[in-house]
C-alpha cells in the first residue's frame, strides 16, 4: 500500500479544512461561543442517541476540553477510558490522575495490553519504521482500546479529534460507525481549530498537561512523540513522519 507524504508546513492545516465534509467545513469559522454551542449539541444528540457511551481521554488538551464539556451533560458513572501504552510521559500520569481527582471522576478505566512488547518489535522491524508503529500502535493503543469498548458493550465513545489535525481525520463526520467492536465514534470537536482550544483554556482557566510548556504540541508515547521545534509548523509536527504517513492504516484499525 503506498502511503501518502505528509507536510508539516503551516500549510497543512489549510490543506485539511479543504477535505472536511461540506456540512462540517462552514463551521471552522464560527466564534468560539457558537462552537461550543455547536459541540454541545454533538454531545447532547449522542447521549439521546446511545444509552451506553464512554469517552476516551488522554490527557492531552483536546481530550481535556471534551471531557469538560460532556461532564455537565451526561450521568456521572459514563465510563472515561485511559488507554496506558505503558510508555506515555511519566508528567502525563501524574496529570492524568489530578484531573480524575479534582474533577471527581466516578468511573475511571484504565487499560493496557497485556504484555510490553516495544522492544521485541523493535528488535524486528526496526525502530518507527512503518511495519513497527502499525503493530507497536495497533497492540499497545488501539487493540486495548478497542476491548474495552466491547467489553464493557458501548454503543459509542466520544473522541476529542479535530479534523485541523491530520488529512484523514479531516474526512470524518461527527457520527461515525465502527467495527470489531460495531460502535458508533462521537467526534463533538470535529471543527475546532487549534487558536480555538487555546482560547477556551484560558477562558477557563484550565490547568494542562505540563509537557506542552516544554515544546511538545501534539501527545503521544514517548518512543514517538518528539519536540516540534519549529513555531510556524503543523500541530502535529513531532508526531514522526511515519506515522502521519500511515494514518489510514491505523484508523482502519480503529485509531482515533
């Protein structure tokens, strides 16, 4: 399968909004009020629509403001789902588990595959070449993930993706079906661009992950996750090329 290039220009993110659906794209522009609005109304269609629902978060920003926003708006016992690559931040546990104390999340899940296996597939295919981050990825993030939602049989999981960020995430709708576990993705943050999650912060007053204050601007694990150095870049400049060159393959798997 040939993989597209990706371009970490600023450019990209123009490049993105011009994929997303047409119903989608108008509202890249409303005022930050009106996306909450917007969003709010996601959330609210999807909680009448599915009676068991989860949400994943990360600890990263966008997932932050996602869980912000649905927490007034559904039962206290809605699962919130950690997905532990036994290899995230050390900062990002520690965040992880402030956030779920102060907001007093009631049913927090973490989950992990079974066994750490980074170094065996290192050893094999060869550190973030493309053979490596599909399997490395598929079996410590998506196969956990996607487990859990059938175990725990979830008719939809909220996501906090925003279609600025990566060419396919672009293409996606805020209602969108999955399989091997059928569920339904709930993506409420879909046309949020990144000045808008910046400005909500601060309206806020929202305490994030400490790894943003040192360069990073995208979170993954630490085996892929590096600096974006660069101010004038994409957002996810430091993700490495190769798994923005891959994306299709991981969200076949069931990536966000």
């Amino acid at each position: 399968m040939n993989d597209k290039k990706i371009d970490f220009s600023e450019k990209r993110t123009k490049n993105c909004e011009e994929l997303m659906r047409p119903e989608v794209r108008p509202l890249l522009d409303l005022p930050l009020d009106e996306k909450v609005a917007k969003s709010k109304e996601v959330i609210k269609e999807a909680i009448e629509k599915y009676p068991k629902i989860g949400l994943g978060f990360s600890g990263g920003t966008d997932s932050l403001i996602l869980l912000h926003l649905v927490l007034p708006l559904i039962p206290k016992d809605m699962p919130v789902i950690f997905v532990d690559t036994q290899h995230e931040f050390p900062e990002t546990y520690v965040y992880i588990d402030k956030i779920i104390k102060e907001w007093n999340i009631k049913n927090f899940i973490t989950v992990k595959a079974d066994e750490d296996k980074l170094q065996k597939l290192i050893d094999r295919f060869g550190l973030k070449t493309p053979e490596f981050t599909e399997i490395c990825c598929g079996y410590h993030k998506i196969a956990p993930m996607m487990k859990i939602i059938g175990d725990l049989n979830l008719d939809a999981f909220f996501v906090g993706l925003r279609g600025v960020e990566h060419e396919e995430r672009a293409k996606e709708s805020f209602f969108s079906p999955r399989i091997n576990p059928d569920h339904i993705r709930v993506h409420p943050l879909l046309f949020w661009r990144k000045p808008d999650v910046m400005e909500y912060v601060k309206k806020n007053n929202m305490e994030c992950n400490p790894i943003y204050a040192r360069g990073y601007t995208s979170l993954g694990c630490i085996v892929c996750t590096e600096k974006n150095t660069d101010p004038n870049a994409h957002e996810r400049a430091g993700r490495g090329a190769v798994r923005e060159e891959i994306m299709k393959r991981l969200r076949d798997l069931g990536y966000t």
